[in-house]
C-alpha cells in the first residue's frame, strides 16, 4: 500500500506487482495521481509491470 506517499525521485524500472494509490508524483507533494493515470505514470518510469488496485 503506498496511499498518500511521496515517489517523486524513486526509481521503478523493473518493478512488479500492484499498488494502492494515490500517491504524489511530484518534488512538491501537490500532483496526486490514482488509477489508471498512475498506472501509466509508473509505465512511463519503467515500471510496466504494476497494476494499480482502486
């Protein structure tokens, strides 16, 4: 579960398996991004493997 954390900086390349979302996107915690527009945030970060769950 990562509801409400912040990615900004992360590195997904490779990652597998589902999350719970929103989380925030960006250096200053004000994009929050949930469902399908964070599946295909963290699919543009290399992280294709991720379904978003919610």
């Amino acid at each position: 579960m990562l509801s409400g954390a912040r990615m900004f900086g992360c590195q997904f390349e490779g990652a597998k398996g589902a999350v719970v979302g929103p989380v925030f996107v960006d250096e200053e915690a004000t994009r929050s991004l949930g469902g399908g527009e964070l599946e295909a945030w963290l699919s543009a970060q290399g992280a294709a493997s991720v379904q978003v769950l919610g």
